[in-house]
C-alpha cells in the first residue's frame, strides 16, 4: 500500500518536473521570439527612417527648385524691360538723328556747285544702273568743259582725226574724290584705253594713273536757284530746284535734286536729279 502511494507520488512529482520544464522552453521561446520581433521591429524602424528622411530631402529639393523657379521667372520679365526698354532708347535716340538731319542748309557755294551739277550730271534716281558709261559720262562732263587754270592740258595727236586734241589730265585720286563727294561711293576700276577709242570720239581714256579727257562744248544753259524744301518721300533728304534759262529764254525748265545729309566739304550727297522742260 505504501509502495502504491510512494509511485503516486512520484508520477505527481514527475509531472511537476516535466511541466515546469515544459514552462521553462515555452518561456526560453517566447524570450527568442521577443528578441527576434525586437530585431525585425528596429531594422523596419531604421527602414522608415530613412525613407522619411529621402521623402523630406525630396521636398525639400523640390521646394528649393520651385523657389529658384519663382526666382527666375520674377527676374526673367525685369530682364525682359530691361532690354526692350534698352532698344526703344536706341530707336528713339535713331528716331531723334534722323528728325535732326532732316534738312540741309545750303550756302550760296554750295548753290553754285549744285548749279555746276546740273550742267554737268545726266539724269539718273535710285534704279538707274551705274555702269561704265555713267561713270564715263559723269567724269567727261565733270572736266570736258573744264576752265580752271589749274587744270593741266596737253596736246595729244589724234591720227583719226589729223591733228592734236587739247585734253584735260586729271589724276586718279582727283576723279575718285569728286565721285565720293557728289554721290557718297567709290568710283568702280574704269582704265579705258586710248585704243578702245572709237574712231572721230572726244578723248577719254586711262594711261599711267591719270585720265586724259577731251575739251569740248556744254550747251550753254543757265541755272538759277529755286527753292529747297523738306523730301515728302523720305524726310531725310532735302529736295532742291533750279529753274533753267537758255538763249535769252527763262524758264524753260526746271531741275529737281534730292540731297541726303552727308559728312562731307559740302554737307550732303546727290541722291537723284531729274531735268524737265517746258513744252
């Protein structure tokens, strides 16, 4: 009976045993589970972290580009009037040139020049071609008539026509100064010959740096100073008129003139010049 009792025991004593084991491995597991949960918690922790600082330098990225945008689009139209205000003080200042060059005022010198002008320019306006024979024409009439007594001549012997011919020697430098001062260019290369002369032709040709111009006649007209007004077609320039008397016979004509302002000895450049007569 004893023996029966002492066993019960033992299996009670046993059981306390394997159970309080049991606590022991379940409470060593919950430990290890807490521990691990602690570590996986922290690792997210630090992951959220991280992606919450990305996403705050992310915006404030963005806000500091969104500023550097405002910044430069307020700047941009300050820029913008700056530089169109720049340009219409240019144009104004364009604009205030040209009001003061509107007109040329002329001296009587330069009266008397325009009036050689007309006797000695053919017509011509800004479509007319200035080829070699404008340019032969301009300087033959510019010195042809010429009686100025420093005008150098010589006697050169013309074989088509059987004797000497007076001409006028005019150097290069003189031709080329008095186009620049009546049109405001250059005069192109012109070296005619004195073989490329047709036969029984007033001379004009090019040798050695001067041009040998025949002496002749202009038919004797007479011009005498009109008016000089403002250019309604273009408000640079300055029409000026001469009225034209020949053979005793006044008014048989008239010569229009347009002058630009020009920094030149006389002021101005010829632009165009267009003769009309009485019918």
């Amino acid at each position: 009976m004893l023996k029966k009792v002492i066993g019960a025991k033992g299996i009670f004593l046993l059981a306390g045993v394997i159970m309080m084991v049991s606590l022991s491995g379940c409470g060593n597991d919950q430990t290890e589970q807490d521990s691990a949960g602690t570590i996986i918690y922290e690792e997210e922790a630090s992951e959220n972290q991280e992606t919450e600082h990305s996403e705050q330098t992310g915006t404030e990225d963005k806000s500091d580009s969104t500023e550097t945008k405002a910044t430069t689009k307020e700047e941009t139209p300050g820029t913008a009037q700056s530089e169109t205000k720049e340009t219409t003080t240019q144009s104004e200042v364009a604009s205030q040139s040209q009001t003061e060059n509107t007109s040329v005022t002329l001296t009587d010198k330069e009266k008397t020049f325009l009036a050689q002008i007309c006797n000695e320019l053919a017509d011509f306006n800004s479509g007319t071609t200035m080829d070699e024979k404008f340019w032969r024409d301009f300087l033959f009439n510019s010195y042809t008539g010429a009686s100025s007594e420093n005008a150098a001549t010589e006697q050169v012997y013309r074989e088509d026509l059987g004797f000497e011919e007076t001409v006028v020697k005019v150097s290069l430098q003189e031709a080329q100064e008095r186009v620049k001062l009546v049109f405001g260019v250059d005069l192109p290369n012109l070296t005619p010959s004195f073989e490329d002369m047709e036969k029984g032709q007033t001379a004009f040709y090019y040798k050695d740096g001067y041009y040998y111009i025949g002496v002749s006649g202009l038919p004797d007209y007479q011009y005498t100073f009109s008016e000089c007004t403002a250019d309604k077609e273009n408000n640079t320039n300055t029409i000026v008129k001469y009225t034209i008397d020949f053979m005793g016979e006044s008014n048989v004509g008239t010569v229009t003139l347009s002058i630009s302002p020009e920094n030149n000895a006389n002021g101005f450049v010829i632009c165009s010049k267009k003769t009309e007569f009485v019918k």
